[in-house]
C-alpha cells in the first residue's frame, strides 16, 4: 500500500473505518484469501481502512442477509465494537438484502459493485469520464430502488460520491429520464473522441494500446516509454489509480514516432455496468494497432488475471487484434517460476521491470518488430552533390548515414506517403 498516501488522507480527515465482508462463493475462481485481499485493497484505494474482516463458508445465499444470521449478528458486535462506519460485501447485495442489513447493523452497508463505482467516481477527472460513471451508478441503483428505503448517503465518505441520496429519494421515471440525458450527453462526446480518433488516424501515427488487470504496471511502462517532451502519467501501487485514458507520444528504436495509450485497470467481477459504461472508452483499443497484455509476473493470481484480462477484451471483440503479452516486475520473481510461459508464443511474450528500466529496450525492440506492416523497410542512397533531403531525413529520425566511396547510405522505416517522396533514391538490395 501507498502509506504516504494513506499519511496524507489521515491528515485530510478521518478515515472510514470499514469491515470487509466475504463468502466461499462469492470469492470465485479466487480462492476467499485472496478475494478479501483484493476487496480490502479496493476499500484502501476508495480512501478507507479496514479494521475488521468477516468470512463464511456457505453452500447458498441467503436471500434475506445473503450470509445466515448469525454472522449478520457477529458483524454487528463487531461494528460496534471497532466503531466502524461501513461494511462492505465482497458479494452483490440486492436492495432489500441491504435493506435489512442497515436495519440490523445500523451501519451504512454497501457491496463490491457500489465501491468499485465509488472509486470510479473518485478517480474520473474528464467530462467523458464522469458521465460514464453517473451513468453506471445510475443503472446500478435502478433495479435496487424497492430495497432501499432512505438510509441516509450524505456526507463525503465510502460510497457516497455517486447520485447518493438524490437516487434513493427519486422516482424510476425520473431515473429513467437522468439515463436517457447522460447517454445522449455521451454520445455528443463520443463524437468530440471520434474526431480526435481520426485526426490521429489520418496522421497515420502507429498506435499501441496497454491493457491488463489493475496495478500491473501499464502507467509505468507507458512512463518509460513516451518521450521526454510529454508529461507523466500519475503512478502509485493502488487499484485503479488510472481511471481516464492516457496517450502520449513515445519513438522506437529507430526515430520512428508511435503513440502509447494506457486504458483503465481491469479487476475480478469487474461490475457489468462499468463494462457498459466505459465500453466505447475501451473500444478505442480497437483502433490499435498493437496491444501490449501488461501481467504483474509476481502476482500468485497471475492466470486468473490473465484470463480476466482476456475475457474482457474478448467482450469488447479485440482478440483478433496482434497481442503482446509483457510480464511486468520480474525483479520481483524467477522467470522459469511464472506460469503460462508455455501456452504462450515465445515471440509474443517479453519480460521486464519497468520500475528498474529492466529490458525496456528489447520491449521496444518487439513493438517495432509488431508494427513492422505499418512501415516499408527504405534502403536509400544519396549522392554527395544531392543531400539537402538526406540531411533532413537524419535530422528528423536521428538516423545515422554511412559514407562510402559511391554515395551516402541510409536504412529507414517509412510510411507509405514518407516513401513516396524519396523513393527515386531507393536502391536495389
């Protein structure tokens, strides 16, 4: 965890003390262990602590409390008795299942999904960003009206940055009609972004997008990567600290422009809604030409991620996009000791440490190799009473001529439209 972070919260205001709450079967395919640990990673980057956790093992949900009984009486001792503000749910709540916790614990009960969408409105920062959120909250609270009976959501705590109260005290056409504004509000900026989109396309500049599950280490290597004119990205070892899609200029090995995009953590149980939400956000990764698949190499779950990673992407229809798989913070970890080395192609994984500048040149190396289609391999010759156009072509890719006794050589990877105006100098190979 960020404890400066953690520091300069506590000396903000107090923080939220929060038991965690979890079951056998809401933990899957996790094993309950590292479930709860995500779960209470999630309540930390929300901006809360976790001073109590809470697990039962059951074989189905109880549809009253979703947990029997008797824990829901353990959790209210313990609420009590830690002087806790709010428990979170690993598992989906229904709106009467939180109805008839708050009545029981007298503490404000929320699930996973809701703090997931917590965080979300925490970390949105652009227009798009923020409608996509309200937008996911909105269509979260809608089928959970019935279950919620007023419980009061005011104050700026865990679970309170959506609609909050608004919601709770308003009707479903009412809602309904919110919905409808916030899509039409996104479509208006989706064109704004289409706009954008195709300026970039035109520009015919290779784009590489970053995916993969949260904290794996995409702002970093997009960080390592860009070049020194853009600025960075903020990185701190927290789920979702990158919410709103990031792209900055970055060079290949050769002088050849390329933009890196880094794109929102993916997370186990991602809510639906978000998915929905932030589609057209993720949809951008369609017009990639290269994906960069970023795994934390150390994580012991790591397959899981990896296979939540694949799913997603697979809902948003971009697997038959060229995919990278790059095995972030092997400083941490013994190559031969991660899993999935053998079900992936050997030229379609590498393995780095952005954090230690580890490898980074040979990851640049495999993106150049990747985007290979996208440039004509130029092999020119210049004689030496012609070079004003040599020397601008050095002075633009930083590429380096060799002199010999015939003429001025130069090797270099060109765009179509950049080979059309030297190509009378090309030689034959």
């Amino acid at each position: 965890m960020d404890k400066v972070y953690l520091e300069n919260l506590n000396s903000q205001k107090k923080l939220e003390r929060v038991i965690t709450v979890g079951t056998n079967l809401g933990a899957h395919p996790h094993s309950l262990e590292t479930s709860m640990n995500e779960l209470n990673e999630l309540v930390f980057a929300d901006g809360a602590e976790v001073v109590g956790e809470i697990t039962q093992n059951i074989e189905k949900f109880n549809p009253k409390y979703l947990i029997g009984s008797g824990k829901v009486d353990e959790i209210k001792e313990m609420a009590e008795l830690l002087e806790a503000d709010a428990i979170v749910f690993n598992d989906e709540l229904t709106g009467i299942q939180v109805r008839n916790l708050e009545k029981k614990i007298k503490k404000k009960v929320l699930d996973r999904t809701n703090l997931i969408l917590d965080i979300f409105a925490l970390r949105a920062t652009t227009y798009e960003a923020k409608l996509q959120v309200e937008l996911a909250m909105l269509e979260y609270q809608l089928p959970r009206l019935l279950g919620i009976d007023g419980w009061s959501r005011t104050g700026g705590g865990i679970g309170t940055r959506g609609p909050g109260e608004q919601i709770i005290e308003t009707d479903r056409r009412r809602l309904k009609r919110e919905i409808d504004k916030i899509r039409d509000k996104l479509k208006k900026a989706e064109k704004t972004r289409d706009i954008t989109r195709s300026n970039r396309l035109n520009n015919n500049i290779p784009i590489v997008s970053l995916v993969g599950y949260t904290n794996a280490g995409k702002s970093t290597i997009l960080n390592r990567l860009k070049d020194d004119e853009s600025s960075e990205v903020s990185v701190r070892n927290m789920l979702f600290e990158t919410l709103d899609p990031s792209s900055r200029h970055a060079r290949l090995l050769s002088g050849r422009e390329f933009i890196i995009s880094d794109t929102v953590g993916f997370v186990s149980k991602l809510p639906t809604k978000i998915v929905e939400a932030f589609k057209s956000t993720l949809e951008e990764i369609k017009y990639s030409d290269l994906i960069l698949h970023v795994i934390d190499a150390s994580s012991e779950d790591l397959e899981i991620q990896y296979k939540t990673t694949m799913s997603i992407l697979d809902e948003i229809n971009v697997l038959d996009k060229n995919i990278i798989t790059v095995f972030n913070k092997i400083d941490k970890v013994n190559i031969e000791d991660v899993p999935l080395i053998s079900t992936i192609p050997r030229d379609k994984r590498i393995y780095i440490s952005a954090k230690n500048d580890e490898n980074m040149d040979a990851l640049l190396k495999i993106i150049e190799e990747n985007l290979a289609d996208k440039y004509i391999d130029a092999k020119l010759k210049f004689p030496y009473d012609d070079t004003d156009l040599l020397y601008k072509l050095v002075d633009k890719f930083d590429a380096t001529p060799r002199y010999e006794d015939d003429g001025i050589y130069l090797d270099l990877y060109l765009e179509d439209r950049e080979y059309d105006l030297v190509k009378e100098y090309a030689r034959d190979v």
